[in-house]
C-alpha cells in the first residue's frame, strides 16, 4: 500500500486479525514493499530474514514480482497468499512458492498442479458482527473501490437510500459523477469498526463485482453482521460465499495460515532457485 494513503495507516481485516493471533506464538515481522516506500531497498533486503515468508499478492502483482527477484535463491520457505482470481503461472513458476493459500474454493481447481494447496480466508467476527439495536435504514449499501469491474453503477437500478463506500484516491471520477447525479451517497474508504456499522444499518448490500472484481470480504462482512447479500449471477464465485453455511472468522485464518507454517517448517532445504 502507498505509506501516505488512509489505508496502509488504518487498514484492517481477517488477514489482519488472524496474523495477530499468530504473533502469540512467534515473531512477525510486517513488510511494505510498495515503490513509494521511503525505505523499499531495506524492506526488500530483508525478506530472507525469516524462517517463513507469506507474501500477500496476486500472480505477476508487484509484490510477488519484487519477491522473485529479490528473495535470495536458497532463502526461507514461502507461500503466496493469493489476492485476486488470476491464473497461475507455469508449474516451475508456479512452485517458486511452498505453499499456496487460496480464498474460495471455487478458486483452487486452478492450483491442482501444485502439491500444497491450503484454504485460508476469513474476516474478523469480533468487529463484524450484528448489532440488534442498529436501525436499517440504508436500502442499498455497495462496498468497494471505485472502479468499473465492482459494477457499482448497478445499484441505479435500485431505489431508496443508496450508499457506496470506496477508496476515493484513484477513483473512476465518471462513475463518481454518475452515482452522485442520481442521488448515490459516495463515502471515502473507512475504519473497519465504522465500516461494520454501515453494514449494520443496511437492509440490502449489493456486492455486484464481476469474477475480477474482488468482494469476497464484502460478501463475508454484510453476512456476519446480518445484512442481505445481493451478488451477479455471473459470479459464481461470490455465489459460492453467500450460499455456504459458515462464514470463516479470523480464527479460523489464523489456524490455516499455521498449517502452511507448519508444512513449510517440513520442506527440505533450498539449495537451488525455483
């Protein structure tokens, strides 16, 4: 994340939550590998300072190409924590990570070439939670940066109260424009606690993303504080989280994340680049 934007100082989620659970029983270290870094040379230089490195990037994303080609050839184990639903490089590519963490189900077919495959989602439950006394009194709430494949501009379709919440830095100024033409609330990025309340005062949230455009948490989030959820029938991938019974906390992250730590502190030696 940019070092001076609202996100990389108040951003929180089930990643989040489910590392500092693992910060119980070891040492972590966070590192920001964003180019506008004022210190990038020395965040890079110490990503083999560890015993296991989890890189939180999608495929051919800028963190996991610094990551290849700054993480020493027989440095510590590694597993991507994939962000996004891109396909996968080739196998050799492919296994410069020991261990792949996926978000969806739907997800991991494309990783059946890889030997260790693990589930690890979830979002943090003791924030995102329902609020019985919260009055509904937002009819359509939209949740997300503002940028065409989130389709926020579906929610013109809708009527009553209308709200969208997303990082205004980089927006689309024409959906911008157009949403707040037709009466759309447009909010900036906000806290997760702030960002819970909003899902507890709606009566619907509208998570309209196509394939690409992200949303798991959103689904995740309206979900455990009680909202109705409304996804593409396009996206069977977000189908696949407003039809399954459990929503997976950041307890249940954090336990999945040790499994990888756990499987790479097994993995041979490296003595060779992958």
């Amino acid at each position: 994340m940019p070092p001076s934007s609202r996100k990389a100082a108040e951003w929180h989620d089930g990643f989040t939550a489910a590392v500092e659970l693992l910060q119980r029983d070891a040492d972590v270290t966070w590192l920001n590998l964003h180019p506008e870094h004022p210190s990038q040379d020395e965040q890079l230089a110490r990503l083999g300072d560890c015993d296991c490195l989890f890189v939180k990037s999608n495929w051919g994303w800028i963190v996991d190409e610094l990551v290849r080609g700054h993480c020493p050839a027989n440095g510590p184990p590694r597993a991507l924590l994939i962000s996004g639903v891109a396909d996968p490089p080739r196998r050799r590519r492919m296994r410069f990570y020991d261990v792949l963490f996926f978000e969806t189900h739907w997800y991991e077919p494309k990783l059946r070439r890889h030997p260790c495959r693990i589930h690890a989602f979830g979002i943090d439950t003791r924030i995102m939670r329902p609020d019985p006394g919260a009055q509904r009194t937002i009819d359509w709430l939209s949740v997300g940066a503002l940028r065409p494949d989130k389709r926020h501009e579906l929610l013109l379709e809708k009527e009553g109260r209308r709200v969208v919440v997303g990082d205004l830095v980089g927006a689309d100024d024409a959906l911008v424009a157009r949403l707040e033409r037709d009466g759309v609330e447009v909010l900036d990025f906000m806290g997760y606690e702030k960002l819970a309340q909003y899902y507890r005062c709606a009566r619907n949230v509208l998570v309209a993303a196509s394939v690409h455009g992200g949303g798991e948490r959103s689904v995740l989030e309206a979900r455990a504080c009680g909202a109705p959820v409304h996804v593409a029938e396009d996206n069977a991938k977000l189908q696949e989280l407003v039809s399954q019974p459990e929503v997976w906390d950041h307890e249940y992250y954090a336990r999945q994340l040790a499994r990888g730590a756990e499987a790479m502190a097994w993995r041979a030696p490296r003595v060779a680049s992958a």
